[in-house]
C-alpha cells in the first residue's frame, strides 16, 4: 500500500464570505513542499455562485446557515 497521508484545511473564501472545509491527500510530498499556493487555488477555484446557492435554499429550507448540503 503506498505511503500517504491526509490533513483537512479549514480555508475561508472572501468572495462567500464562509469557512469551508477541504480534505487533501498527500502522497510522496517532499518536506520542504509549500502547501500554501495548493490551498489558495482552492478557494479561487470553488465554485462561489453554487455556494451562495446552496446557502440560500438551506436558509429558505430552514436550515443551519454555516454550511450548504452536499
């Protein structure tokens, strides 16, 4: 089995203005790996309008705010 191991990031989006959570695995990293401009493609690359939505129709279900559904 290979060798790789998993963190979960909480990063935040500016443009939703939320927290979300992201789980990366990483396999064969070398130490001095930079994981910052990783992390920050995530948040330029979620999709924010999806987001927004998933906020609204939990916010109109009745629903937490915090988080949409998956």
């Amino acid at each position: 089995m290979a060798d790789a191991s998993w963190m979960e990031y909480e990063l935040f989006c500016p443009v939703c203005n939320a927290h979300f959570k992201q789980l990366v695995v990483l396999h064969k990293v070398p130490e001095d790996f930079d994981i910052t401009p990783y992390l920050d493609g995530f948040v330029k690359n979620h999709d924010h309008k999806a987001w927004q939505e998933a906020q609204r129709k939990k916010a109109e279900a009745g629903g937490s705010k915090d988080e949409p559904e998956a």
